[in-house]
C-alpha cells in the first residue's frame, strides 16, 4: 500500500487510515479480525476516539503486539481542561499504552466549538500538557461539517495544530463555496507543514426517513466496488495534499476499500469523476445530521 509523509510529523503513513469507530459496537472476534485485515493490508495508521462506543477497548488487547507497527491517533471531545485530561489519560488505559502518537480534539465543526477548544480552560490546554508530559506526540483537529474546512483553517491561524482531519469527497468539492474553503485549507496546511487527512470518502446520502440502516455509519455509505473504487481513485490520484483517509466506520466494507486502494491504479481522476457522475443519489452527508 502506498505510503505519504504526515506532514512534519515525518511518519510514513498508509493512505487508508484505520478508521476505528467501526470497533464501536462490535464483539471482540470481529474486532481481532478486522483489525488483522488491516495490518496484513498494509495499514499502519489506527484512528480512534473516545467517544467510539467500546472501539478503544476493542483495540486495547492487540496493542502490545502491534504498538511498534502503527501510528496510533485518538480524540478527546471534551471540552474542557479538567474533563479533557481526564479522557486522554481514561483513553490510554482503554488502549492499554503509555502514549498515542496523536491526540485531537474531535469534531471541532464550527467556530462557537473552537472557541471553547482553544479558550482559556479549554482542551486544548489539556493536549498541550500530555504532549509536554510525553502523553502525547502531537495534536491535532477533526471535524464533520459543511463548515469544517473554514472552522479548521481558522483553527490553524489560532494554534499550530500538527493535523487536520476534515471532510472531503467528490460530491463535496462540487459545491462551490466548499471547494473555495477546502482549498484555503489546503493552502494554510501547506503553510504549516501540517499533515491533511480526510473522512467521508464513501458517504453517498442521509438515510431516509424509514430507510433500514444496513451499515453502522451514520451516513448511507458507498458499497457497490465500482463506485467505492472511483470514491477511493479521485480523492486520492487528484489530491497529493492529502496523506490519506480514514476507512469508513463499518467492518464489513473494509476489504472493498482495501481492494479499492489497489484498483485506483487504473483510473484519472476525472475517468473517476465520471463514474461518480452516474449516481442518481449521491449528495453530501451534511444535508441533514443526525445529532
């Protein structure tokens, strides 16, 4: 699997990221399962967060084999110092390691969040202590919002974040105003040697009203390979900013975009655009959240 440098954090990184909320409500078999599928393809960087249902626990009985091997990130969506610190050192345990490579404060998706994030008793104070404290290596912001790119860029001119995790697909980079503020990201990221990762690859729509949700994402997700295929070959032949993308929060569709990682190989980007085009439904996941 292709690997790209994580901005100045130096890293290696697969371009698939681990995306550990699919660890979220499974039993543990599944888990080790999932888990090997991603290691013997390759995948060297494990996403998680605290707030992942039981994923940190999930991954925790694995780490002491495969601690060495991968680029462990978490998040905290506290937003407090006290109750962020707390959560950081809870992660750790949960993990079973005395650090993560990467802390980050999880889904900073407007500016009255990253007010709090970066005000005075924020959690951010709390990542800078565990990373002077060698909880932590590095910190970093995530996001899920049509607003995310603007929120991050200015979340990067507020603190020197060492990487951003922000939305990115084909459908979204058709709307002007998004394509306008992901590029000013870009450019601010570039600016800082930062490292830029982003989600929602494969989301196609909402759910509907009265729609059996066949997946656990929160979003109807890609599953046919034709189009997980083209999803995975745009975002990643058209965009060399990008050091990769988190796998999406689902088991059972992460051989389709390790297979899709592989196939990418035989399409432009703009041959991918076209294939995306076919789709009737396809619309961004930020229409209508869940929460």
């Amino acid at each position: 699997m292709e690997t790209r440098r994580l901005g100045r954090l130096e890293h290696r990184s697969s371009v698939l990221i681990y995306g550990a909320a699919a660890l979220g409500g499974v039993d543990q078999d599944v888990a080790d399962a999932s888990i090997q599928l991603a290691l013997d393809a390759g995948i060297n960087h494990f996403d998680v967060a605290a707030d992942y249902g039981d994923a940190e626990l999930r991954l925790g009985p694995r780490m002491a084999e495969m601690r060495d091997r991968i680029f462990l990130a978490t998040k905290t969506g506290r937003r407090t110092y006290d109750e962020a610190w707390a959560e950081i050192n809870r992660s750790l345990e949960r993990l079973q390691t005395d650090h993560v490579d990467l802390i980050q404060m999880h889904a900073v998706c407007d500016l009255e969040n990253l007010d709090l994030v970066t005000g005075k008793g924020g959690s951010l104070e709390a990542a800078v202590r565990a990373k002077e404290e060698g909880l932590v290596r590095a910190i970093g912001i995530t996001g899920h919002t049509a607003a995310a790119p603007s929120v991050h860029r200015e979340g990067l001119r507020r603190f020197d974040f060492d990487s951003v995790l922000t939305p990115l697909n084909y459908r979204l980079s058709t709307d002007p105003q998004y394509a306008d503020d992901y590029a000013a990201l870009v450019e601010a990221v570039r600016a800082s040697d930062a490292a830029l990762m982003t989600i929602k690859m494969i989301a196609r729509r909402n759910w509907q009203d009265g729609e059996e949700k066949t997946y656990d994402t929160w979003y109807r997700p890609f599953d046919e390979q034709r189009y997980i295929s083209a999803a995975t070959a745009w975002l990643l032949n058209g965009h060399p900013e990008i050091t990769g993308l988190a796998t999406a929060g689902e088991t059972r569709l992460l051989q389709q975009m390790i297979t899709a990682e592989k196939e990418r190989a035989d399409l432009t980007p703009e041959a991918a655009a076209a294939i995306l085009e076919e789709v009737q439904d396809y619309s961004s996941p930020f229409i209508s959240m869940p929460w």
